[in-house]
C-alpha cells in the first residue's frame, strides 16, 4: 500500500505533528499557498514533492507550475491551488486536489475523488488545522482518504487571537489603511506578525471587503 500526504496553504508554517504524520507517506502533495521556499525544501527532505503555486506564494515561486497533471502512486491526479481554476471535464482523473479556501473538502463525483485537505498552516481563528493522507491499495487502485486534524497539545493557539471582534478587525483594517507595518499592528493589537499577515494579505487582495468580510473568510 502507497501513503500519500495531501496539505496544502502552509503559509510558512511546518508543523511537528505535520511532519510525523509525513514521514510515513511515500508521496507528498502541496496544493500551494506555501509561502517561504524553506516549507518546500524542508518537505522534499521528508519525501518526493509535488507542488502548484498559490496566489500567496510570489516572485520566489514563479517557476513553480500553477497546476500539475501527473499519474502518482497509480492514480491519476490533478492539482491547482483554487478550484475555480480547475477544468470542468475532470472524468480522466482519479484525484483531483486543490486549497485556497483553508476548510477541508471531500466528494466523489464520478470516477474523481475532489479533496481540499484545508490549512495545516497557522490557524485561521477557531478553524481547525487539518490534513489529509491518501492510502492507495497498488494491485486494485483502490484509494482510501484519512483526515488528520492536528492537535496542539500546548494549548498556544487558543488564544485572543482566535475570537477576534469586528471592531477589533475595523481597527486593525484602518492602520494598514493609514500604511503601518505588520510589525507595528501586530505588537499594537498583541498578536502574532503570522496573524497580522494574514489579515493583511486578505484586506489587499479582496478590494472592497470590510472586516465582517475578513473575519467570516478566516473562520
């Protein structure tokens, strides 16, 4: 039997317990977002690395394909980062893999199993962190989907940061409006430059969302 990690929008977080559950698949897949080459070159260290570039992943990654096709483990695969930019006819493929909105997804449709295994990456408020690793029985083709949530066993996580307020987010919107630094948001809020970033990144690229906007889209 062949073990395949399926994760995906890291954002420049490599977790222990991620990189346990790694070392026992044969296979990777990142479905983007990785954020710093140091994720990508820790994971090709663990085992061989298939990977597509995210819309967070910048000039560092512009050699990286924005979708792959490959036959992996005997299955035929599809990956992109957002599934909106996946092709409608997807009936030649076994797995199809994707990221982007940070929430863990799986269906059959058809013959092709969609997984988005979420975010394993730094937490999005309350919402869990999750992966996924794929068993793929050699002699049938069977394929077989377990998904790991990751658990933090020193509770650092569980904190102010994930019950941000709106008012709390109108404040922070209207410093990187003014053009403050994460650095300074971050220690004038009290959270972490991950959290700041994050929240900085969602802000910039959906123009015209305001903070109930950003809150409900990171959880």
């Amino acid at each position: 039997m062949k073990r395949i990690g399926v994760l995906s929008d890291t954002h420049g977080k490599l977790r222990d317990e991620v990189v346990e559950i790694l070392r026992g698949c044969d296979v990777i897949l990142h479905a983007g977002d990785i954020h710093t080459p140091k994720v990508m070159e820790s994971l090709k260290e663990i085992a061989p690395l298939y990977i597509v570039r995210g819309n967070a992943d910048k000039e560092w990654a512009e050699e990286i394909p924005e979708t792959l096709s490959e036959e992996i483990c005997g299955l035929r695969v599809f990956m992109v980062h957002n599934k909106k930019q996946m092709p409608k006819e997807m009936e030649n493929y076994d797995l199809a893999v994707y990221g982007h909105s940070h929430k863990y997804e799986e269906r059959k449709e058809g013959n092709c199993l969609y997984l988005n295994p979420g975010s394993c990456g730094p937490r999005r408020f309350s919402q869990p962190v999750t992966m996924a690793v794929v068993e793929v029985e050699e002699e049938t083709g069977e394929l077989r989907v377990i998904r790991k949530d990751i658990v933090q066993t020193g509770g650092a996580e569980k904190s102010a940061e994930t019950v941000f307020s709106e008012d709390k987010l109108r404040l922070i919107l209207r410093d990187i409006d003014k053009g403050k630094g994460v650095s300074d948001i971050a220690a004038k809020y009290g959270i972490s430059k991950e959290m700041t970033e994050q929240i900085c990144r969602l802000y910039l690229t959906h123009p015209g969302i305001d903070a109930a906007g950003v809150r409900n889209k990171m959880g």
